[in-house]
C-alpha cells in the first residue's frame, strides 16, 4: 500500500537536498530557493511538473514502476534511498547487481561535468544507460535501442552497419572481445540471465557468432585504446578510461585523446559540429 505521506516528505527532502549544479544544471542569479524546483526535477524524471507536484501534495495516481525509476533517477537516489522510495510507493525494488539500469549518484556526477568530453554510462552487457553530448556526437544516440539490440554486443553480430564506426583490422578483435565477454557474464549470472538469453538468439541468428563461441574464449579485455571511424571528421585514435560501479556493474567510459595529436583536433571540431553531424 502507498505511503502518501511518507512519499511526499522523502521526495520533496531529497528535492531540498539537490543542488542546480550537482545535475549539471546552471544555479542562476535569481535563485531564492534551497535545492531544486519542481519544474527541474520533473524535466530531469521526464514527466510533468503537474504529475510531479502532486506526488510532493500527496495527491495523484500510485506512481508506476516505470515513473518510480524515473524520479530516482532524476533525484540521483542511491540503490538504497531508490529501493525505499519503491516500498513508500507500494511497489517492490528492482533487483540488484548486473540487471539494474539504476545508475548510482556517483557516476551522474562524474557525467554530469563532463559536457565537452565524448563519454557514456554501459552495463555489463553493454547497454547504453546514459551519453554525454560529445558521446552522442561521437557514436550517435546508442540509448533508444530496446530489445536485445540495447546490447552493443548484440548489435555487433547482428547489424553490419555497427562495424562501420569502428577501424577495419579491429573488427576481428571485437568479435572475440564480444564473445568472450558475453561467455563470462553468462557464467557469472546463470543460465537464466539476459545474458543467456542473449547468447541463444546470437546461436540462432548469427553464423559468425556459433564460430566464435565455440572456441570457448575468456579473458579478452577491451584495448585502452579505440580505433573510431566517424562519418564527418574520419579516423579517430581514443584512450578509454573506464570507472566500474560494482553495486550494479555499470562502467563509466571517457574518450580522450593526446594532447596535440590530430585526433585531439578532430575532437575540437566535433564538438563544434555537435550531435547533428549524425542526422
């Protein structure tokens, strides 16, 4: 059952706790307030300031599980405050570990400064949860797949066109790297895993995969530096530094490339051409 008041009081104190800047968001001149607006916090969950106000007045709907993983999102609630806010809302919490796409507070900070640098939010099995501006600009907009296609593993067996952002004398590499990692997370979570899941309908749909897989191949790492093919501005030589989130095996990936190298240039000019160079 729904605790409307407990519901109301935790969301507008975690609403007062947040600051303009701690979401990536300008403070202004003419703030008098503690914390967010409601208009801000609604347009971070993706709703409207309506359906969001009433929730603050105890009024409304029981927010659905959908909507609850919105708010915390937006409201960068931790894997505890976030399961709390299910129960107040009458609703069990999502499970933990490798199937969450709950993004912990620490990683969204990180992201949330780093506007002018390519860099994205991935789970375990490689499903875009959040991008960077320069990060859409970099590999477009990877975080409206649905399906197993939200996998970039998935994608890379199953969509030719994939490949063609990547260097062609990687390609052979990330066909193993993408195996080998999907073999390993199978063992980790079980045979009744997405990632089971995953590697069934690559047996069924992909030639190329049954070869790779069945070489049993572990331990094949990604390479700190990317090799990216980008459609306006060409080759691209990247470092990958990666930050893991163990709570829910999400990694943090950032792009950057050396100091004075023609890729360092290339980057410059692509984040003057922004996310449109991809449309």
């Amino acid at each position: 059952m729904i605790d409307r008041t407990g519901l109301a009081e935790f969301l507008r104190n975690r609403r007062g706790a947040l600051q303009p800047e701690d979401v990536g968001l300008p403070r202004g001149q003419r703030r008098r307030t503690m914390g967010l607006r409601r208009e801000e916090v609604a347009s971070l969950c993706h709703m409207s300031t309506d359906y969001y106000s009433r929730l603050e007045r105890e009024r409304g709907p029981q927010p659905s599980l959908q909507m609850l993983a919105s708010i915390a999102q937006g409201l960068h609630l931790s894997l505890e405050e976030r399961d709390h806010l299910f129960r107040l809302a009458g609703h069990n919490p999502p499970a933990r570990g490798g199937v969450g796409d709950h993004v912990g507070p620490g990683l969204l900070r990180i992201l949330d400064r780093l506007d002018d640098t390519p860099a994205e939010i991935v789970t375990e099995l490689g499903e875009t949860l959040r991008q960077t501006p320069m990060g859409v600009a970099l590999t477009g907009d990877t975080t409206g797949y649905t399906g197993p296609a939200r996998s970039a593993g998935y994608r890379w067996f199953t969509d030719p066109s994939v490949r063609d952002f990547y260097a062609p004398e990687e390609h052979a590499f990330l066909t193993r790297m993408y195996a080998s990692g999907l073999r390993q997370i199978l063992t980790l979570r079980g045979p009744d895993s997405r990632a089971a899941h995953l590697a069934e309908l690559l047996l069924d749909r992909s030639e190329e995969f049954r070869r790779v897989w069945g070489d049993h191949e572990i331990g094949v790492r990604p390479h700190d530096v990317k090799h990216f093919v980008h459609p306006e501005v060409g080759p691209l030589t990247l470092n990958c530094q990666r930050l893991l989130d163990p709570g829910q095996a999400h990694s943090l990936l950032v792009y950057t490339a050396d100091p004075g190298s023609e890729s360092h240039e290339k980057l410059r000019l692509l984040s003057v051409i922004g996310a449109q160079a991809l449309h």
